[in-house]
C-alpha cells in the first residue's frame, strides 16, 4: 500500500521533485528512502536494514489537509507537550501535525487530519511512553486576535517508580489521563502577547493547571522574546510528565544588523523542585558578542550555569566559542572554536564553494577533546547538477584514532550517504 500511495502521487502531480537516497554507517546498517515532494502532496518510503530483527520501513505523506508517519507538531500542540519554561516561542506558529519524511524511526507515529486550513484538527499519535488522542479548533482568528483550544486524551502506558528514600525523578502512575487548554494571543505592531492555560488529570492523577505568558517583537535589527510560567505541584504536561521547574521564565534579547555591532544576551531561571530540599533556584544564562563587515562575520559567545545561584560543585562557564565567517557570493569558509569545562574543547575549519559550473564541494575538519583523548571528525559533501538532476555524495566520519582501530565502532563513527534527485514538473519534461 506505501508503494501504490507513492507512484499514485508521482503520476497525479509530477511536480517538484523525486528523490531516491541510501545510507550505510559504522555498523553495516543499510538505510534507504524513496521521497517525492509535490507543491500539493508529497509522500516518503523510508527504510533500515539490519542484521538483527529490529528491521524496519516507514511510510509518510504530507498536504495541507492530512498528514501521517513520523508526526512532528508546532503551535499550541507543541507547547501542551512541551510548556517548561525554557521552551521556544510558539506565539506565532501555526498549530497542526506535519509528518518527517526523511524518518525511518517509528518513536512517534501517527495520523492528524487538518480541514479548514488546521482551523480544526484531529490527530492520534503514539510516543515511546503515551498513545494521545488530540482534537484542536480556532474560534476567533482575526488581524489582530487569535483564540485556540485544545484537547487531548491520553494513556500512559507504564508507571514511573524509584526505590530510592528520596526519589530521583517525579513518580507517575500508569493509565488514562486528559489535557485541555486554551491561548489567546494579541498582535500589534511587529509584536505578539499570548497567554496560555492548560490543565491535567486522570484517573491515577490529581488535578493540575499551568498557566504561562509570553511577548514577542521584533524591529529591523532588533528581536526580543520574553515567557513565563506557573504550575500547580500534580501538573503533567500531555507527554505525562512533571516539571522539573514549576516557576521559571526566560527571556532573549538580539541585535543583528546586515553590518556593524551585533550582540545577543539570554537567561532561563526558575525553582526546580530537588529531592533534598524543597525547592532550589537555578539559572542559565548566554552572552555574544560581535563585528559584521561585509564578507567577514566575527561573533564571541559563551554559555554559563548558575550564576546567580552558583554551588560549590559547579563550574560557572559551560561555554566560550569564537567564530569567524567569510562569504563571498557562491564561497564560503568559517573556522570556530570552542573551551568547556565538562568537555573539552575543539576547533573546527569549514568552507566550501564550486569548483566548475556543475561540481561543488563542501568540507570541514574538527579536532576536539573528549574523556582525556584527542578526536578528530571529518566531512566531505560533493554536489554534481547535471540537467534537471542532482548527485549528492557526503561521508562523515567521526571519532577518529580512538573509535578507529579496528575500524568504526558506532554507527555514528562512519555515515556514508548517496543521493539522486530529479526535478520533475513541466518545464523539465518539455526540455
């Protein structure tokens, strides 16, 4: 049936493109897709062999009005999954489903309908731990106002348990549980103000309710993005899961010209619940600093952890990084470097640029520090446009030296990936 539903769409549409691509990596393991994106529909046959029997072939497809296979979701449906207080800007995202095409992964698969350009929806979806029902809808969408609700009913497939005196991460009961909530947003101007409220229940679940606020703006340059949260102690988000930090916010502050000074200052906090005290604050924070010419880009960050709430055992800089980019029309290089104290450091060369009218060739070398060994990774991408086709070749290799002696160990110390895509559409076929 995947294959029929395949080529049924490449003989209605025959627009866009047609994709055949196949991957094998440090452990022998064979994967393959078959990919045809169309302006209307696109549909994916996605596979992985192995020695073993945990072989497995996934099918996705994608329009405006139905989606299934490996489901990825944004808008309110992203945030009921996933409200802590560190999470991204979802103001402005448009709630529905879109399947992940290039997956061969079946953690997270399911089917959503979306008529009415996904004023209304409905999707099943089963995660690793969770089978959820959702049904969404958008009353009031206006210029300047904007009101969804959303409903899901879920179950919890296996409890959550620590022997442990003092339990190392929140306990959970199994079975069936609901999630309904609500966000009303505000546009003026370049900026957005939304406010969100979901609540969580279940037979084997007390009563909780969340509630979070959230602006964004931006202006030219200048983007600012500021949210955050409150959350009753038996609060579970629709993956079934408490927060780690009930109360907390973070906010983000940017100014990026085409030239000149650029700068970016970020900072999460919040009182995480800890198993030895009844509550502890934590903070995060992130800094950058930079000069874009009109080719070279030079940026200075770095990442730092309990500043404010420093302990003992902890280092205060997790991250100083340098970067240093030129571009010039079809060319480009970079090179990058980077200091942490949990993990080392690496400098990294990247760049890449045509070589005649239909080669291109892009690369880049790392040599990092890793658990008191010297790594070095290499990844060399070669691209070939003949007529309405296009070959892609890349090899990655990582963990050289270490992971290398008797040839690559992990599936990640050798990817070797292959691609053929062919523009189809009018044009193409006329020619």
């Amino acid at each position: 049936m995947p294959v029929f539903l395949l080529f049924v769409t490449f003989c209605l549409q025959g627009s866009e493109s047609f994709e055949v691509s196949t991957t094998v990596d440090g452990i022998h393991r064979l994967s393959g897709l078959f990919l045809y994106s169309g302006e209307r529909v696109s549909g994916a046959l996605s596979f992985r062999l192995t020695k073993n029997s945990d072989s497995i072939f996934m099918f996705g497809f994608n329009s405006s009005l139905f989606s299934a296979g490996n489901l990825g979701d944004t808008g309110l449906a992203a945030e009921v999954r996933r409200p802590e207080h560190d999470s991204s800007s979802r103001l402005v995202e448009k709630t529905r489903y879109r399947a992940n095409l290039r997956s061969h992964s079946s953690s997270r698969i399911g089917v959503a309908l979306m008529p009415l350009e996904a004023r209304i929806g409905l999707a099943w979806e089963r995660r690793r731990a969770v089978d959820t029902g959702i049904l969404w809808a958008v009353p009031i969408l206006t210029d300047s106002w904007s009101l969804e609700a959303l409903g899901a009913i879920a179950m919890l497939r296996y409890a959550i348990s620590d022997d442990d005196w003092y339990p190392q991460r929140p306990q959970r009961a199994a079975g069936p549980f609901g999630v309904v909530s609500s966000r009303l947003r505000y546009s003026f101007s370049k900026s957005d103000v939304g406010m969100t409220v979901i609540v969580s229940g279940g037979t084997n679940l007390r009563f909780g309710y969340f509630v979070a606020w959230s602006i964004r703006t931006s202006d030219g340059p200048w983007g600012f993005f500021f949210r955050s949260i409150y959350s009753s102690p038996y609060f579970h988000s629709a993956e079934g899961k408490r927060l780690e930090i009930p109360i907390g916010g973070r906010f983000d502050l940017k100014f990026k010209p085409r030239k000149g000074l650029q700068f970016s200052v970020g900072y999460k906090a919040g009182l995480e619940r800890y198993y030895l005290e009844p509550w502890r604050f934590a903070d995060k924070g992130s800094i950058g600093l930079g000069w874009a010419f009109s080719e070279l880009r030079i940026l200075l960050s770095s990442d730092w952890d309990y500043v404010f709430s420093r302990r003992y055992d902890e280092y205060v800089i997790r991250r100083i990084k340098l970067e240093i980019d030129w571009d010039r029309e079809f060319y480009n290089l970079g090179l990058s470097g980077a200091i942490e104290p949990y993990r080392g450091w690496h400098v990294k060369i990247e760049g890449g640029g045509p070589v005649t009218d239909l080669w291109k060739l892009g690369a880049f070398i790392r040599l990092r520090e890793a658990a008191n060994s010297l790594l070095l990774d290499l990844r060399l991408r070669s691209t070939w446009d003949i007529g309405s086709n296009r070959f892609i070749m890349m090899v990655d290799m990582r963990d050289l030296v270490k992971d290398w002696r008797h040839g690559p160990s992990t599936p990640g110390d050798l990817v070797i990936n292959l691609r053929w895509i062919r523009k189809l559409g009018k044009a193409n076929r006329q020619s």
